[in-house]
C-alpha cells in the first residue's frame, strides 16, 4: 500500500519539514504522479521566503514533477497506471497541499501534463514543465489577463509552436536571460513559432542559447550593452515585438526601458512585479505562467515535440540530492544563483 510525505513549509522564511502526507486520489480532469525527479525554481523560494500565494499553512511548494501515472481521474483518457510523465503542478493557483511537487505523490491536472518518451530520463524532463508554460502564457495569449491589481499580461497573440519547419513571422524578439530555465525554454518555443530570437546571457553561456535557437547572443556583462542590442534589432530588419525579461532585476529592468527608449518601440514581459517609475510610454505586463491556453501544447505537441528534438531538455539538470531533504539545499544553491542549468532533486 502507498504512502505519501511531502516537504512542509510550516512558517514563511523557514527550512521546509519532511513529515507524512495523505496519499492523493484523483478528482475529475487530474492525476496522480508518483514523483521521481521534482525541479526547483525561483517562484519557490520566494515563496518559502514571504509566504507569498499561500492559501492553506501548513503547504507544499514545487512546480515541476517528472514520474510515473499512479492513479487516474474517472474522465482522464489520455493517461494510464504507470505512463512515465512529467507535469506542472498548481499549489500556485488552488493552495491545495496535493498539488504542490514537493512530495512523494502529486495531484496535476491532466491537461498539464504529457508522456515523457522513454529516452529521456526523469532528471532531464522535470526541467520542462514550469517553463514551457511560462513561455507558452508570454506568446500565445489573445487577450491580456488581468493578475495582480493594475497589472496584466501583454498579449501578443502568436500562433502556437509547430512540429513543422516554420516561415519567419518577420518579427524580432529579446529574451533576457536567455540561458536561465525559464529564457531557454522561451527561446525555443519562439523559435517554434517561427520569431527571430536574440538573447542576453552570459558569455560563457553562448553555446547554450545559441542550441535552444537564438540568432545573436549579446553578453551581459558588456559595457556596450544597450547599444549591442539597439544594433541587433535594427540589422534584423524586422518587426521589434518587445522583451521577455526572464530574470527581472532591478538592473534588467534599467536596461530593458533604456532599449526600448533607443528603440522607441515595445513592450516589456517580466517574471516579477515591474518596478515603480516605468517610463509611460513603455507597456510593461506581468508574467503569469499557469493559464489554460497551453492546454493543446499539452495535449498534442509536447512529446511528438520531445521525441523529434523539436523541444529540448534545457539547460541541463543538476541533481542536488536524492530525496526530500535535499530540497532544501536545493533552495538555498537556487537564491544563491545558478547559471545555465537548472537544480533538481531526485526521488
């Protein structure tokens, strides 16, 4: 008979506590991942910090499970006992301890999750969910979602990515960042859909971005910077659409209004709540990454993606630890930062 723990946050800017948890049982629409490999990811550990989101104390944290199907809703059709998965868990949205992936067993809806092909491993899918989605809810949204009080996601509208080989849309996007879990994955979902991506990231990371599809990569840390990317943008020729700040700092944030000031175009997508004094004429939205829209990625795009390298398993995975207690050292190597790679524990 299966028995459940989970990782417990019990109080906000604490350790969590690995203790016993109810196994899960499937409702209609969801199902059961028996976790081999969860990932961890900077929304957590703001989270763990300032109990931010936390409907229900004690809860558990966590985005991305990768395992195997135990148990199914009575309406789940496109899964099976013992399908090897990966999923993006929602204790974001519901509260709900069982859907939180830092725990033996996790509740995810069905259409929030895809089968994993057999020659990826379970370490090397968990680095997909929590970011496919984030990037799929930057571009493929038709009307803007309203999050937080005076704030909404841009909405681009795009066409969702293909298997196919795809023409130039004849727009040009900046991803900053473009080497972190979230900006690879968008990087090469933008690709898919058929946009001409130029990336920010670290020098050393250029191969990395580079592989997920960018066109140019401008380092960091160089002191033309803005000027780099003005340049860039002009010498496409194409329609500039804006920025997906995938690490929005204070310093991105500076450098991102300064680009669209030379540009005098675009709107800015971020992963954190923008700034004060953002220039009026610059459109500034806030990421949002769980949304229903990425449900036909799920469900028809997602393996078949995986399986011909349409979709890759970047950056790679370094495995932190084995069990729930290595999630929090997990947690403390992510606020320390990581660079082209994103942590994972194994189960």
């Amino acid at each position: 008979m299966a028995s459940n723990q989970a990782a417990w946050l019990n109080k906000a800017g604490t350790d969590l506590e690995v203790g016993d948890a109810p196994v899960p049982t499937a409702g209609p629409g969801e199902i059961v991942i028996k976790n081999a490999a969860i990932a961890i990811n900077p929304i957590d550990t703001h989270r763990q910090d300032t109990g931010a989101f936390v409907q229900q104390w004690p809860t558990v944290l966590g985005c991305d499970v990768a395992g195997t199907v135990h148990e199914t809703g009575p309406d789940v059709q496109r899964f099976k006992k013992g399908d090897r998965v990966i999923g993006h868990a929602i204790n974001l949205v519901t509260g709900r301890p069982q859907d939180g992936g830092y725990a033996l067993y996790t509740v995810v809806p069905a259409d929030k999750a895809a089968i994993l092909p057999d020659a990826i491993s379970f370490t090397e899918g968990v680095v997909i969910p929590a970011a496919l989605e984030a990037a799929i809810c930057v571009f493929c949204v038709k009307e803007p979602s309203v999050v937080m009080p005076g704030i909404s996601t841009p909405a681009p509208g795009l066409p969702y990515p293909t298997l196919d080989k795809v023409e130039s849309l004849g727009k040009t996007l900046l991803i900053y960042g473009g080497s972190s879990s979230v900006g690879s994955m968008a990087t090469q979902v933008a690709t898919a859909i058929g946009l001409n991506v130029i990336t920010i990231t670290g020098a050393h990371n250029t191969d990395l971005s580079k592989r997920c599809g960018a066109s140019e990569v401008i380092d960091r840390k160089d002191s033309a910077l803005v000027d780099k990317v003005v340049a860039a943008v002009e010498a496409s020729g194409n329609e500039f659409i804006g920025i997906f700040d995938a690490i929005s700092t204070p310093e991105t944030y500076g450098n991102d209004a300064a680009i669209l000031q030379k540009l005098g175009r675009g709107a800015i997508a971020v992963t954190h709540p923008p700034p004060e004094g953002v220039p009026s004429h610059v459109r500034v939205g806030l990421l949002y990454g769980i949304n229903d829209i990425a449900t036909p990625i799920w469900n028809d795009f997602v393996t078949p993606a995986l399986e011909n390298g349409r979709i890759q398993c970047l950056p790679r995975p370094t495995v932190v630890g084995k069990g729930l207690e290595a999630i929090n050292e997990g947690l403390r190597k992510c606020k320390v930062g990581v660079s082209g790679t994103k942590l994972v524990v194994e189960l």
